[in-house]
C-alpha cells in the first residue's frame, strides 16, 4: 500500500523546510516528498493510495526518546523534594517489589503516553532484576510490541551494593556472571539489527556509583563482541563527582575513558557536570549524551551544558528519563524545556527552535546508532513521521509552525506513523485501547505500592512523606 501526505508543512531537519508539500510514503519507507502537489507515481494504476489531507499541520520526524525507565511510571509523585541520592535511596526499597505484571502495566502507560506526545522510538534502561519476579525485560518488550513504537531496551545491571562502596543496597544488586549471561542471552534473543528493526538491544550497567570497574569494562568487550551499544548514567550530579573523585580519585568522564567507555557506540544519560576537557573528550570520541532537561531540574541537578556541547560537535539528544523523577513528561514537552534551560544559562540565542527538534529527532537517532534510518524526512528512510495540527483557533496564532511546536506546549497530534503505520490519530492510540492501557498503568502502581507495603510498611510511608 501507498500513503500519501498532501499540503502538509515539512520540517525535515535535513534540508530546507517546505511550507506546502506533500510525502510519498510506500511499504515502511519515505519513497519521495517534495513542494507542490505529488506527481502521479508510475505505478499509481496497480497500488490502492491512502490519501491524507495535511492542511493545517506540521510535519516532522517522529521524536526519538534516548533515556527512559519505564517501570518508575508505577513510582510517580514519591520522595518529591529529594535530591537524586536521597531519591534513589528512599525508592530502591519500593523497586525491589517490583515483578513481570509490574512491569508490564507501566511499560503499557509509559509507551503509550511517549507515542501521544509524537515519540516513534524510544530507549528503556532497566536495571533492577528481583530474582523470581518473572522476565522483567520481556515484560517490556511485549509492552512495546503492542504499542506499535520502535523499541531499544537496554539491559542494565548494578552488581556494587552498599556493602562494596555503592549506592543501592545488597539485595538489588546482582552477580558479575550472572550478569553477564542475562545481557548475552537478551542480545542473543532479541536483537535485531536490520535497518527496520523494531527492536534492538543495548548494554547498560546502570551508573558509577552501582557498578564495579569489571562490570563496566566486561560489558564493553561484550556489547562490542556483539556488535550493540553502550549506555549509562553519568555526570547528572555534584554528588556522583564527589563519590568519583573519592572512590577512583578520578570525575565521571575521566574514569569512563579509563574503562573503554568512550567512543561513538557510547550515549550518557545526563551529563549535566562536564568540563570544557570533557566536552572535548566526547566531542573527539564520538560519544553521546541524552539531555533530560525535565528530571534534571525536578531533582535539583543542574543544567546540562548543551548549547556548548553542540557548538564543539559533541551529539546529543533528549530524553524524557524516569515518570517518577519526571512525572507525565510528554517528550514533545522536552523541546520546549530543552530551549528554555539553555536560553535561562547562556541568553535567547543558546538554542533555536530548529536546534531543539534537531534534538528530540536526529540528534536521538544519532545516540542510537540509527541517523541513517530514522531522524529527518528523507527519501529511503524509514516513514516514522508525526503530524501536529498547528491550525487551532489557538495555535494559529503563532505563524513559524515549529516555533509553534517547540516555544508553546505541544500541539494536538493529527497521526503518528511508525515504519508507515498509524499508531496515533487525532489523539487517539489507534493499536491499543487507550483506556485500556491508562488502567494498566494505575494497576502497576497499585501493585507495587501493596508488594512493598507487605515487604516493609514503613518504607513506603517514608517515600511518601519525603
């Protein structure tokens, strides 16, 4: 089948914005876009063609989202005014309840509510495996299956409990061998490196203060055994550079590159406290990071040198991070809070419009090894394309079309598309029950909060009351 997108305006991040055009979309790729009206296609005789009427909407990208936790959207609205240790600490004891059912309730709402906001492709870092608890990675993954987005689990690990110098305690962490064989037996059985994947599967332990030396470097030489990629925490407080400078008498950056951890098959999440040095060493290496502007400022972090990062070269992309250290972020929001972070550090010149969609698209299909199959509307890419309606009788008012979508809260989603498929339509999940899934999600936390409660009562009154 053919679908064609007419009168519609283009924002394809590479190359010059159309402001009346139309998208040939055949199979589950882009076959041309152009301005003006579509030529008839050769074949026009022989393929059935969906026409979609694109006046009054924008075309872009579909938003590619490079850090999430999807289980925290059952942890939302606890230990509201900590900072990130103190948030961790109080929320490791109600994780360690989680399981399968768990798992797939919030990974339901999450990627549910990351495709209403435009997102075609999204990251998952999980990184707390309870033992007995059902396939936790599964569960996610049947999640995403059933959304319809392009799915990148990342298998994290945290082997170095507070009986070894680390954050979390003993009883989230797990073994280096088993680790190991989890990650392998995960890439084994579910990547997919083929230019349409649905599914491809990252290496992840989970941050510096909660794996060891030999965990980083040994899931190096696995990833790249294997041919995936690397990502984990870093930099995203004062905090981690002190317990770094303390631990390996070295900061974040620093001690990633003596482990391997730097280079172009490498995305950090965060990296709010980089040095000029650091950003040159990312810059030179080839490595990026996913800005999570929303989470950084709920916990207090700090604010991410980006605009200095993309005036040195270094890549980087958004990321929405955990529901539960940023609470019903949509990721179109993250465009918005992108701009508006680095115009409150370094003036309204830090970052455009244009930049931060670069950001949310293929910056994110950068992290993801991806640039060439997803990220800006080109011929032979992949047809994930989202389509705002910039039309309303409040949105019109604004007459720059992506500074409508990145300066003012996100326009209503006329369709999303995903490899060519409609997975959104005037607002609507189009491959669930919306509904359905909304339920899922206040389930899981339910189920959660009562699986902690039963282990430990007083832990859950003291994230609530924190």
């Amino acid at each position: 089948m053919s679908l064609l997108i007419e009168n519609v305006h283009i924002a394809p991040v590479v190359g010059q914005e159309i402001e009346s055009g139309y998208i040939r979309i055949e199979g589950d790729r882009i076959a041309e876009l152009g301005a003006g009206p579509a030529p008839d296609a050769p074949d026009a005789a022989r393929i059935d063609t969906v026409r979609v009427d694109g006046t009054g909407c924008l075309a872009t990208p579909g938003l590619v989202n490079t850090h999430h936790h999807l289980y925290q959207w059952a942890s939302q609205g606890l230990a509201q005014d900590a900072t990130l240790f103190e948030w961790l600490v109080a929320l490791y004891r109600v994780w360690a309840a989680m399981d399968a059912d768990v798992v797939r309730g919030a990974s339901a709402a999450g990627l549910g509510w990351l495709a209403l906001s435009g997102c075609t492709t999204t990251s998952d870092h999980h990184y707390i495996f309870p033992e007995g608890r059902g396939d936790l990675f599964a569960a996610g993954i049947e999640a995403a299956r059933e959304i319809g987005v392009r799915f990148h689990p990342a298998r994290g690990s945290m082997d170095r409990g507070e009986s070894h110098g680390g954050l979390p305690p003993d009883a989230v962490v797990e073994e280096l061998d088993d680790i190991l064989a989890a990650t392998a037996q995960a890439v084994d059985a579910y990547h997919d490196p083929s230019f349409s994947s649905m599914l491809r599967v990252v290496v992840a332990p989970c941050s510096p203060f909660s794996a060891s030396a030999e965990l980083m470097t040994e899931s190096a030489a696995l990833a790249r055994a294997k041919g995936v990629r690397l990502h984990t925490h870093l930099a995203e407080t004062l905090d981690e550079d002190e317990h770094c400078l303390a631990q390996f008498g070295l900061r974040p950056v620093d001690y990633m590159e003596k482990l391997g951890w730097l280079g172009p098959d490498v995305w950090f999440a965060h990296a709010v406290h980089l040095s000029d040095a650091d950003i040159g060493k990312l810059a030179a290496t080839g490595t990026g990071s996913a800005h999570c502007p929303s989470s950084n400022g709920r916990l207090g972090a700090g604010i991410a040198r980006v605009s200095e990062m993309l005036r040195r070269g270094a890549n980087v992309g958004l990321g929405v991070d955990g529901a539960a250290s940023s609470e019903l972020t949509p990721l179109a929001g993250e465009m918005r809070q992108a701009l508006l972070f680095q115009r409150a550090r370094y003036g309204p010149a830090a970052l455009t419009a244009r930049q931060a969609l670069e950001l949310a698209t293929l910056g994110g299909a950068r992290n993801l090894g991806r640039e060439g199959e997803l990220g800006s509307l080109e011929a032979g890419k992949l047809a994930d394309i989202a389509l705002w309606r910039i039309d309303g009788p409040f949105t019109s008012a604004v007459a720059d079309p992506v500074c409508a979508l990145v300066f003012g809260p996100p326009p209503p989603l006329a369709r999303v598309l995903v490899g060519g498929r409609t997975v959104v339509e005037d607002g609507e999940l189009k491959t669930v029950s919306q509904d359905a899934v909304g339920r899922a999600g206040a389930e899981a936390r339910r189920r959660l909060l009562r699986r902690a409660e039963e282990q430990g009562v007083r832990a859950v009154r003291e994230v609530h009351e924190g």
